[in-house]
C-alpha cells in the first residue's frame, strides 16, 4: 500500500479535489471484504482490495494524494459488484464511496475513449430511438457478412469486442402498449421498465416477463417518457446525465399510479433502488426519488412476495443459478429466485460453488477490463461444469451475455436462460398439459 501511495504522490497528473462521503470514516480495516473481492482474489494487492481502495479515497479526500491516472486505474479495476458490502460487518457501502469518487475523477484512458464513452453515456443510452437506429446498423454489419470480412483485420482489442457482439435479433419486444389487463382476477397494477438495450437484445425476455406478471394477476402499464435507467452513467462518474434520466422515470412512472415498478434486470433495479440517494440533495426530486425507489421491486422478488398464480408444467431439466452482483449484493435479493425455480415442477436445481462471485461482465467492464473479465469468466466457468446442469439461470441481461460468451469460449455447453424466460416457458407447458385438455 505504501509503495502505491508513493506512486500516487508522485503522479504526473496531479489534481487535488475534495472528495465529501461520509461513508469513508465508517470502515474499520477489519479486511473481512478482502476474500470476497474479486479483484483482490485475482491479485493479492492491497489497492486492489475494497479496504485499500477505501483507504486511497481517503487519502485523496485528505488531501494526502494526488489524483492521477493511477489512482483512476485503482478506482476503475473495480467491478462494483458490491461483494464487499454483503460481507462487510460495519455497513460500510463501498457503492456509494466508488461511486461519488469516480464522479469527482471522471473515467480513466485516453483522451478519445473518454469522449466515446461520454457520447455513449450522454447521447445514446437517454434516447431509445438512437439507439434503435445503432442497433439496425449493427445487425446489418452481422447479417451481411461484413463482421466476418472486417472482424479479421481489426486491431486486436476492437477484435476482441467485436467478438463479444451478441447475434441481435430481427425481433423485438412486443410489449409495447400501454396498459395490458391482467389474466384472471386482478391482484396488483405494476409498471414495467422497458430497459435500454432489453427490448433490443432480449425482446423476448421482456416480452415472457410481462406474460408472467399477467399470467399472475397484474395488469401490467409501460409508462411513456421512460428512459435508460442510467445504472452505465453512474457507476462510469457520469452523474449528471444519470440524475437527469432518474428525473425522467420518476416523471414517467410516478403519475402511473401503480402498487410496484417491476425490472427485470438486475443492474436496473439496483440503480433504480437508489435514485433515493442520487437525487437527496435535489430539493424538487428528492422526496419524489424516495418514493420511487421504494415502489421498485425485481421481477422475482415481486412475485416471489405476492406468491405464484396458476398451474406452471413441467420442466424436465437441471440447471444451476448465477447470482447477478446487482440482485445479491446490491439488492439482496438470493433466495426468491431459488424458491420461483424450485417451484417449476420437474426443475432441478443445483447450486453452484461461488454463485454469488461476478462472472466478469459488470456493465461494460467486460470490454473496458477484458483481461480481468475474462479471467474471472474463466473461474466461472468450471463451477457451473462441476454442478452437472445443462443450463444456467442468470437474470441479468449482462451476465447472460457474458455467461454465453463463456459457454462457446471455454465450456460447458450449457444453456443460459432469464428466470422469467423458464416461467413463462413452465405456464406455456401448463397450459399444454393433459390436464388442461378439453
Ligand atoms: S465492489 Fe467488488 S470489485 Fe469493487 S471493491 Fe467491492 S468486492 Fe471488490
Ligand atoms: S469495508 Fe467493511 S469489511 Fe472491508 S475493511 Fe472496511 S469495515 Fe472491514
């Protein structure tokens, strides 16, 4: 630690800010987080432990250091997966300090990349339509068999992103109206987030999450003016833009007058749990913010609350379950998605060793941190293999992608499904059954 504070001091770059989180000073040093730290697990250094990374903002709060690339390279190794704050005996939230002192640094990298990522995070992600039109463009890159014609010649970090591109699809979500009833008697109005990338990427997903939260009594509202839920802006410093588009929800999704605001991606959800937070000292939004979080629930943990309706069929498959970080760490949500699982008849689950440990993907870390990304990929990998299932349940749309990444890179060969896509997939097969015949 003493030698990356000496780096620190001496850094080309020096800029001193003060950096104001009270959640510094509840840390302890106890180091009960470091085993749980991915990338402290990975490397054995202390910066690169959530107690070294606690002690350098402090240090930089202080004033004490300075704040250079390197001390951004500390910063942004980090997955913010949030495995620190479950183990943490003092509550510290780790979330809060990363991600208030990577709003003060900004991103790290060169000049350019900075500005790409700026126009990601400003100009595309708050504006579905653009990123419609970027995602046409990309699947005509796939489809036309230019992607196999270019992707050879492309420099070897670009290659390897470009390798990453998921197929995407013709289809997309048709859950797009306003309000759909709900099937049998009504239990609850939720609201659903269409999500970013979702309808773009997982159509189907969102499409089998809306089916089953109808199939279970709710009438189900897709507010208008809704918006990326801004999770990218402001784990990557981009707070402004992230507090703008949590206005633009709140507006959205408060006048909607509904029981829960249901995600079915679990770095949304997180996010959106926290508008609280990241509108407090926003006196129009601030108490708005608060209620808006706490109406949002994950798909699973609201059915999980209100309890499953209707006759679910067999599903004759093991699979084991991937804890996305956003749902087990930044929601603490774990057992309802086992208990929705273990409710689909002829389903085995079999739990995996380190199901709570990051597969690597962490929002765009997997391109941003490829090498380190791929190596956690590669641990994740074998601990599915060892549970014997043919399929993976993993209900974030970043790990799945990233789980299905490794399922052709290194192996197994395992499915990997949304929990919400195995129920909807378990009412259809009810539905079929004998039983209901006639
Ligand atoms: S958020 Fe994850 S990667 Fe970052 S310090 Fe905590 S445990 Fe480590
Ligand atoms: S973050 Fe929590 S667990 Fe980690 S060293 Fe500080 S007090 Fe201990």
């Amino acid at each position: 630690m003493e030698d990356s504070l000496h780096n620190l001091r001496h850094g080309d770059q020096p800029k001193i800010a003060t950096l104001d989180i009270p959640e510094l000073y509840q840390c302890v040093h106890c180091g009960l987080c470091l085993n749980q730290c991915p990338t402290y697990r990975a490397l054995r250094l202390e910066p690169e432990s959530p107690r070294g990374r606690i002690h350098l903002v402090k240090a930089a709060a202080d004033g004490r250091i300075e704040l250079n690339e390197r001390f951004k390279e500390h910063l942004y190794l980090c997955l913010l997966c949030r495995a620190c704050e479950t183990a943490c005996p003092s509550g510290v939230q780790y979330g809060h300090i990363a991600e208030t002192a990577r709003a003060v640094i900004g991103p790290p990298g060169s000049k350019l990349g900075r500005i790409i990522l700026n126009l990601a995070f400003t100009q595309l992600l708050p504006f579905p339509g653009r990123l419609k039109i970027l995602f046409g463009v990309l699947r005509l890159y796939q489809r036309t068999g230019l992607q196999r014609l270019v992707q050879p010649l492309l420099p070897r970090k670009i290659r390897q992103m470009d390798a990453m591109l998921p197929a995407i699809p013709q289809r997309r979500s048709q859950a797009n109206a306003q309000v759909l009833s709900a099937i049998g008697p009504r239990r609850a109005r939720v609201a659903f987030l269409n999500g970013c990338v979702m309808p773009l990427l997982f159509g189907d997903i969102n499409d089998a999450t809306v089916r089953v939260l109808q199939r279970n009594g709710c009438e189900v509202v897709f507010p208008k003016g809704q918006t990326c839920c801004g999770a990218l802006n402001t784990h990557n410093g981009e707070t402004s833009s992230a507090k703008e588009m949590a206005r633009r929800n709140i507006d959205a999704f408060l006048t909607a007058g509904v029981d829960a605001i249901i995600v079915n991606a679990a770095g949304c959800g997180a996010a959106m749990k926290e508008y609280g937070h990241l509108l407090g000292d926003d006196p129009d939004y601030a108490d708005k913010a608060r209620r808006f979080s706490s109406l949002v629930k994950d798909a699973a943990e609201f059915l999980a609350q209100i309890g499953l309706a209707g006759k679910l069929g067999e599903l004759r498959m093991t699979v084991t379950y991937q804890d996305p970080c956003h749902l087990a760490h930044g929601q603490r949500v774990r057992s309802q998605p086992r208990q929705l699982l273990q409710a689909i008849p002829g389903l085995k689950l079999v739990e995996m060793n380190g199901s709570e440990r990051c597969c690597g993907s962490a929002g765009i870390y997997n391109i941003t941190h490829a090498e380190m990304s791929q190596q956690l990929l590669q641990e994740k990998m074998p601990a599915i293999a060892a549970t014997g299932a043919e399929a993976v349940v993993a209900p974030n749309p970043g790990c799945m992608l990233q789980l299905r990444y490794g399922a052709q890179k290194y192996g197994p060969n395992v499915e990997v499904y949304h929990l919400m896509d195995l129920l909807d997939r378990a009412y259809a097969s009810g539905e079929s059954s004998p039983a209901n015949e006639g």
